[in-house]
C-alpha cells in the first residue's frame, strides 16, 4: 500500500474548489461548438499528452459560430473554453475518467477503477521522517528517489520464493484478451479457487461482469457506481 498512497493515488491533484456564482454562456457554446466539430478535421487529439489544438479549419469556423475576430483576446478567451469542451468529449469518458453521482461529478483512479477522494503527495514532504515497507517499492524507486528523496533497500525473503511467474501473453485485439480472461477465470471457478480480477475502469469492469454473466459464472463488482461501493462495505 505504501507504494499505491505515496505514488499511484497521488499523481492527481488535490482539487479544492467552490460553486460559481452563475453558470457562464461560454461553456454552453464552447460544449455544442465541441459535440458539432470533428476529429482530424476541425481539431487534433494527442492522448499520451493529454492535449488537443483546433486545426486551421476549427479556428476559422469557431470564429464564423461565435461571430467574433480573435478566439485568443483574453477579455472572452473562447479558445480555452473550446479546448477546455473538446478535452471533455475526447478524453474524458464517462464511467471512464469519472462517473455521476447526484449532481456530483467524481473522478475515477486510472489505477484502482475506484472514486478518487484527493491526493496528497505534497503533505507527505512535511514530515521530518518518512519510510515505509511494501511488496512493490522496487519498480517505483526512481519516482520514490525524485519526488520524496527516498531509496529503496530490498530485502530477500525468509524463505525461497515458490510462486511461478509465467510469460506474458501478448493478444493482437482486446476482445481475444478478454475472452481469454474469462476461460482463465473458468477454468479457476471449476477449480474452486477465488478469482480476484483487477481493472483499471468502471466501464471495463462492467463489461467483463457482462461476460462472465454469459457463461454463468457467479460474482461480485467492485467499482465506483454507488451501489457497488455499498456491497463492498458489506463484504
């Protein structure tokens, strides 16, 4: 755990925010200049950076819909609240990157498929002293050594290992993958052995639930929707 709190769950910024005073226009006209544009044409999506840009031809006619000279004059600034829309629709997905709950909007960890509740990395840097002990620090000591100035010491086991490490195994479509999952977590349910399956959002989650409901394999989700983080307390 040490490794998901000091480094995982606390990639993300800690969000302290209020209510706006009123909804401003822009949004609702940068929202529908978004859902009208299309990619590669009116604007270009780079997702490892998560970073859009208007094209020539989404400039221009940003500036036709919104009858304006410059999207950049900073008095109206139109050209953020339309990057701002298009980020919205092409890399933020719902059930993905967050789901609603209410009239609240709760982000989703990438890592956990869990509602996020904040992230503390820099309180961390206020303690004098700082050490931890976990199964997994190894692969992360580079970000342990940069960001809090730790190292990392591995310590052998008592006794030797016996668990077996396979080889990964590559699938060329997602589907193959998936479909492979679920015979694996068959063939372990005929076994008797629990499963435990990991996945990094609420909409993949639900997805295998679907698959392994085909093949009438019982089981329990485990995700952000409210009603599953109830049977979670439960169990």
């Amino acid at each position: 755990m040490v490794d998901s709190i000091l480094i995982d769950e606390a990639r993300t910024p800690l969000i302290i925010s209020g209510p706006a005073d009123k909804p401003s226009d822009h949004y609702y006209k940068a929202a529908k200049i978004a859902a009208a544009f299309e990619r590669d044409i009116h604007y270009t999506v780079d997702e490892k950076q998560k970073a859009v840009l208007l094209t020539e031809q989404g400039y221009v006619d940003s500036e036709e819909i919104l009858d304006v000279k410059d999207l950049y004059d900073p008095r109206e600034q139109w050209a953020l609240y339309i990057l701002n829309a298009i980020k919205a629709k092409e890399l933020f997905l719902r059930d993905v990157n967050y789901i609603v709950r209410g009239k609240e909007v709760l982000i989703v960890d990438e890592f956990t498929g869990r509602i996020m509740q904040g992230s503390y990395q820099n309180f961390f840097l206020q303690f004098s002293k700082l050490c931890g002990i976990t199964g997994t620090a190894a692969i992360e000591s580079t970000e342990f050594e940069s960001i809090y100035k730790l190292k990392v010491t591995i310590i052998l086991t008592n006794k030797p290992m016996i668990r077996k490490d396979e080889s990964d195994v590559i699938f060329r479509a997602t589907t193959g993958k998936w479909r492979a999952i679920v015979a694996e977590i068959s063939r372990m349910h005929k076994m008797g052995r629990p499963v435990l399956v990991g996945t990094t959002s609420v909409e993949r989650s639900d997805s295998l639930s679907e698959q392994l409901l085909e093949v009438g394999i019982p089981h329990e989700v485990l995700n952000a929707k409210p009603e599953n983080v109830e049977r979670e307390a439960e169990l």
